[in-house]
C-alpha cells in the first residue's frame, strides 16, 4: 500500500521497485486534523512528508503576523527544504483540513539521493521551485507591510486637516446665521457693512501672551462699558480674537455713524464667520499638499 502510495508522487514516480521497497520500509503514516501542526518554523528538519491526503497551509511569520506562503495537497511534498539545506524550518505547516501523510526519514532521503540520480535532480527541482515561489510570497507580504505602513500614516497626516474642516464647515452655519442677524440689528447701510466686513477679512489677529491678552481685554470692556454696550465683559474676549484695538473700534464708529453694541455685535460676527472660512481654506490646502506628496510617491 505504501509502494503504491508512493509511485503516484510524481518525485518518486520513476524509482525502481526495489527503491520503493526498500524507501517504503522506512515510511511510516501521520494523520492530523484540521488546524493541527505538523511542525513549527524553526523546529530541526528531520523527516519530508508526502501528502496523500487533505489539505496543508504553510505559513511564515512576518511583520508580526503569519503570512501564507503556500496550500499543499494530495501527491505533493512537504518539509524537504530543511531537509535538503540541514537548517531549521523556514516555515510552520499546519493542517488545513484533515489529512493523512506518509513520513520519510532524512536517513531514507539521504540514501535515495546517493544511489538514484533522478530523486536528486526531481528533489532539486522542486526545491527551486519552492524557493521561488516562497521569496515571490514574502516580497508580496513586504510590500502589503509597507502599504499598510504608508496608509497608517497618510491617515494620520490626513485626520487633523480633514477634522479642522468638518468642524468649521459644521460651525459655519450657525456663524452665518448669527452675522445676517447682526446685519438685520445694526440698522446700517449696506456700505457700511461691507467696509466692517472687509476691515475684518482682511485684518491678521495678533498674537498675544496671556499677560497682554487679558491687559487687552481689560482695556475693551471698559471701552464698552464706557460706550454703553451691554455684556461688555462677554463680548471683550471675541473682540480681542477679531484682531480690534481700541483705535480700531473708534475707526469702525466713525466710518459707520452706527450704535456702538450693533458695530461690535456686528464686528463680532463678520471675525467669527472669516475665522471659520480660513479655518477650512488652510485645511483644504494641507489636504491638497498631503495629496500633492503622495501622487509623487
């Protein structure tokens, strides 16, 4: 049973009937079951194995996972590279279903490389194949690592831009919504709400330390209350975060002969809404650049 077993391996296939006879002596049968080792990367090659039934998976471990190098079935040989090479397992086979499988000593191999010339050249044959296809297998691996390396980063590179975004574009409604209705209370003409509008566009808010930040905002809430602004305490911090000086508030008034609270409300709104729309532009543009340096990959 074992000879006929044997004779229909293809590396075996031309042996005579006294080399399967005499390599049949020396096999003995394995049976496993799914998901069962048959041994580990690593462990000491002392035995090639000859599928002859079900299905084996050979696995390698790489960049912390194990990859699938191989699916070995009926007729096919397994486990003869560490054999062939004396060096531990390159790689861990497991079964993929039930299988049984006939177990060759390296001694029996050993003797079947000496006396016939055709198991060598077949055996090598089949060893190059493996080498192969294995190196073809881990090249894949390696680059799906660096993919998936690449693609974690661009993530990561991408979330602030795309969150400083969302976040403005769901904040630019209601800034919207409030500056129409701080145009609608100021009573002003269209003139004069176009210049606060433009004056805020285009003013660069300052950078403060938190000692000057407060000594600002002291300073505008008594110009508010002074100006008979209602919440002057309120309104001082997004007056600052709009970029204004007390010389800049008495511009706005007398350039708009509007009520003080409408020209800050008004003021206030108009920096809000520019904020939002710079926020996304500047977010926009650092998704292009990210998008830009990947297309140069």
């Amino acid at each position: 049973m074992v000879v006929e077993r044997l004779r229909g391996v293809p590396l075996f296939s031309e042996l005579s009937a006294d080399d399967l006879a005499r390599i049949g002596r020396s096999v003995t049968e394995v049976n496993l079951t799914a998901g069962e080792p048959l041994f580990a990367e690593g462990d000491a090659g002392n035995h090639g194995y000859v599928i002859v039934e079900g299905e084996l998976e050979v696995l390698k471990a790489t960049h912390r996972r194990k990859t699938l190098l191989a699916v070995r079935g009926p007729g096919e040989v397994i486990g003869e590279m560490a054999l062939l090479q004396e060096e531990p397992r390159m790689a861990s086979v497991r079964a993929r279903s039930d299988a049984v499988l006939l177990c060759i000593p390296k001694a029996a191999l050993d003797d079947l490389f000496e006396t016939s010339p055709s198991v060598a050249r077949g055996m090598l044959s089949t060893l190059l194949e493996r080498w192969e296809e294995t190196n073809k297998r881990l090249r894949h691996a390696d680059r799906m690592a660096q993919l998936g390396t690449l693609t974690a980063g661009v993530a990561h590179e991408l979330n602030n831009p795309a969150a400083a975004v969302k976040r403005a574009a769901d904040q630019l409604a209601d800034a919207l919504t409030e500056y129409q209705r701080a145009v609608s209370r100021s009573s002003l003409d269209a003139s004069s709400v176009h210049g606060i509008s433009a004056t805020v566009g285009g003013k660069d808010t300052p950078i403060l330390d938190p000692l000057e930040r407060s000594d600002r905002e002291e300073t505008i809430e008594s110009w508010l209350d002074e100006h008979g602004v209602a919440a002057g305490w309120r309104l001082a911090p997004a007056v600052v975060d709009a970029g204004y000086d007390i010389a800049a508030l008495e511009g706005l008034l007398a350039s708009s002969k509007g009520e003080p609270a409408a020209v800050v409300e008004l003021a206030v709104a108009s920096a809000a809404m520019h904020g939002l729309v710079d926020a996304i532009a500047g977010g926009a543009e650092r998704l292009s650049s990210i998008v830009g340096a990947l297309k140069s990959y």
